[in-house]
C-alpha cells in the first residue's frame, strides 16, 4: 500500500520521498525490484525511480527538508486478542512528529481503528501538526488501478483546511471526494471491510444451502443481484474470504465494538461462517472419498489468497490445506505465484500437470485464470482418482465432467 501510495501520487504529478526502514527491502526497491508479486507495479516503479519523481529512503529524517503531508501506510497487524497492534503506526509517526516543520499534516492511511487519530494527537503533543485519515480501498492485485481510479476518496480530519489540503493532492482523480471527521473516516474503512466479508459470507452460506437443495448459486446470485439495491458485484461464492485485510479486519472492528459496549452480532457471525466454509471443503471432499481423508493424495491448485497475488496471508487455501493434513492427507500444490509454508506432508511443485500426477482428488482453491485452460485431458491420464472439486467455479463444466467421474463445482448440488 505504501509503495502504490508513492507511485500513484508520483503518477499525479507530486514529488514523492518514500521511506522503508528494512535495509533489503529498500535495496531491491531501489534497484527497480518489487520484494512482492503486483501487476504493473514494477514498470511504475522503475519509470518514476528513473524520472525522479519517486525517491526512496532509509529514514525518515531523509524526507523531512521540503515535505509538508506525510502518509503513515506501515500494516496494522492483528494482536493475541484479535484488535489491531498499532506499535507501527505510533512508532512511524512518533518518528515523523520529531522531524516534521510545523503546519504539516501527518496522514494516516493504514487501517486504523476509530480513535486512533485521537490518540496520536495526544501521544505525540505538538499543536502545531495535525492528522489526517485517509483510508485507503485498493485491492491486491489491482493495487495501481484502484489507486488511481477509486470509487470514492475519503479525508476525515478536523478542520477543513487540512481536509482541503489532502484532497487538492487529489485533485486529478475524477471521483467523489467525501470529507468527514476523523473517527468517521477511521470507522468507514472497517465497517467497508466488514460489509464485504459479511456479503460474501452470506454469499457462501447460500452456495452451501445451494448444494444441499440442487440449486445453482451463480443463478441464485446473479438473480439477487440484478436487484440494484444489491448489485452483482463482490458475490462471488469460494473457498471462504482471506488475506492481509478481511480476517484481521473484521475481528479488530468486533474488538472494537466490544470494548464500547455495542455487540457487532453479523460481523461476529460472518467469521464464524467463514470458518464453517472452510470446514464444508473438507468435509464434501472427504464424502467424495468415500468419507476417508486419510492416506489420500491430494492435488491442490491455488495457495495465494486469491488470484493475482503471490500473498498467502489468510489464505482460504492454506486453512483447508492445513485440515486436510491433520486428517492424514498429503497435499501437493501448485500456484503460479506464490510459495507454500514448509509443512509436512505439503509438497510444492512446478505444474499443474505435476500436482495431480497420481492425486486421488484435485482440489481448487484460488481462481487464477490460467487454471480454466488447463486441458483436461491429460489430468485424468496422470491422476490415480477421479474425482475433482472446483470450490472457485472456475473450470469449464461440461469439458471436464467429461473426462471426471465426479467433477463437483461449489454451491451446486448436481
Ligand atoms: C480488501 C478490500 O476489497 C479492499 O477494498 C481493501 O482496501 C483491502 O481489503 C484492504 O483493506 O487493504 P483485498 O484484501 O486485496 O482487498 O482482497 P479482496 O479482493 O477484497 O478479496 C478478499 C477475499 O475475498 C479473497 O479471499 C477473495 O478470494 C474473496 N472474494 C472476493 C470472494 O470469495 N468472492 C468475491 O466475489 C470477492
């Protein structure tokens, strides 16, 4: 998110210092390298290193001469009782307030829970700087093209001279440019967060009813969405939500809710259905087994927590993987991108092709596109079972249900 923040307010025209204190990270960046896997990030990247208009530091004392707006982007990581640690965001802006010329604005772009801005304010006790929250919205995978073409941009801030400020950066992105307060801004990026895990919860709950009944949940969603009340975006049903930003997410905002007296009851119950989802892979894997999970060969393709992203964090794929093991089964997976965990019992390979050689079940848990070219022809040929499960929805269905005996797809019954 940092580095999208860089390269996107270099892209409208800023002059952009960013600062990494990871001596690698900083090496590889500098040399044009992204340390993780993001379309079109890298040729931004070295386009802006090349004009000048993106600079890279060690410290923030490098960026502090001529810079007026400072963006805190560093992660806001779950703690051991589920709210979001912010030693990051105090540490980065405790260090930016020490260099900062008076008037500038420190602006909070990092998850952050309500009241943090607050906090800052106080801990940090210069009157003469304020704070901003700029939430920010981009996706993995497209981080660049969210950036720059948002649905909306979001300054929460205390006066609106500052919120004036931070949105004139934005003055070249043609979107609606909403101003609130602080703690509203803070509260909006979660309560997003957690409106988007809870729909696809809901999501996956019906394919789950869907399956049990012999309906079919693309019908039954793109019907419920057609409704423009609901729209047919983000219904997508799948393994279960994941990555760096929904788990955590949405446990920190219950966190919240509970420390102030208010029960969060939907946000509560779409992480326990999330868990249940991952739960229904393993289980209808297993009656597709015959019910024995045990000394099976499984072939899984997918370990990002979606496609277009080599980030493993949350991944659904890694959850179901990591059940699998504990019921006896060996797991050999393949993603085009990412690295699995060294666990034992998971083997990582090459190809496709090479995973479900001798599998008695594949199973597919991300949706890269290339996965829907794969002939399945030879799959059949290499694998010792027939049976495959497409929790992704993503392979064409009469192809292989041709060449599998059992060729199941998530959230149909059939
Ligand atoms: C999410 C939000 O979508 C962004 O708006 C937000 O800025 C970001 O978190 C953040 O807080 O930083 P991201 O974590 O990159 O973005 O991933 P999503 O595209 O939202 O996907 C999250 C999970 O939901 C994935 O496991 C994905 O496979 C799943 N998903 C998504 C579905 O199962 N179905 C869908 O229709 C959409």
């Amino acid at each position: 998110m940092g580095l999208t923040t860089a390269l996107g307010l270099a892209k409208l025209g800023h002059s952009v210092v960013g600062v990494e204190i990871n001596p690698e990270k900083l090496h590889s960046l500098n040399s044009g390298k992204l340390p993780i896997y993001e379309p079109g990030l890298e040729s931004e990247l070295l386009g802006s290193l090349k004009s000048g208009r993106v600079v890279l530091k060690a410290a923030i004392q490098d960026a502090t001469s001529d810079s007026k707006m400072f963006f805190i982007c560093v992660p806001t990581p779950q703690d051991d009782v589920g709210a979001a640690d912010l030693k990051f965001v105090i540490a980065a802006s405790k260090d930016v307030a020490e260099h900062a010329s008076p008037d500038s604005v420190v602006v909070i772009k990092s998850t952050v829970p309500v009241g943090t801005g607050e906090m800052l304010r106080s801990l940090i006790g210069r009157d003469d700087i304020s704070f901003a929250s700029n939430p920010e919205f981009l996706r993995e995978g497209s981080a660049l093209q969210d950036f720059m073409e948002p649905d909306r941009i979001l300054v929460g801030a205390d006066t609106s001279k500052v919120s004036d400020n931070v949105l004139a950066l934005y003055a070249n992105i043609d979107a609606p440019k909403l101003s609130t307060s602080v703690k509203s801004a803070e509260l909006i990026k979660y309560a997003a967060n957690a409106y988007l895990a809870s729909r696809l919860s809901f999501v996956n709950d019906l394919a789950a009813l869907c399956e049990q009944v012999g309906a079919d949940v693309d019908d039954v969603v793109s019907g419920m969405g057609s409704d423009s009340r609901i729209g047919s975006r983000f219904l997508h049903p799948g393994p279960g939500w994941g990555g760096s930003c929904f788990p955590k997410d949405t446990r920190a905002l219950v966190s919240v809710a509970q420390n102030n007296g208010v029960s969060l009851g939907v946000v509560g119950a779409a992480i326990q259905s999330n868990d249940n989802a991952f739960s229904r892979v393993v289980t209808r894997l297993k009656s597709l087994l015959g019910n024995e999970l045990n000394g099976k060969i499984i072939a899984v393709w997918g370990l990002a927590f979606k496609a277009n992203t080599d980030d493993t964090r949350d991944s659904p794929s890694l959850e179901i993987i990591k059940r699998l093991l504990s019921k006896g089964s060996k797991v050999t997976a393949f993603d085009p991108i990412a690295s699995a965990p060294n666990w034992e019992g998971l083997t990582q390979v090459e190809t496709a092709v090479e995973a479900a050689t001798n599998a008695d079940a594949l199973l597919i848990l991300t949706e890269w596109s290339e996965f829907s070219q794969v002939d399945p022809k030879p799959i059949a040929n290499v694998m010792s079972g027939s049976v495959v499960l497409d929790t992704r929805r993503i392979l064409p269905v009469e192809k292989w249900s041709s060449e599998f005996e059992t060729f199941k797809i998530l959230g149909n019954g059939a």
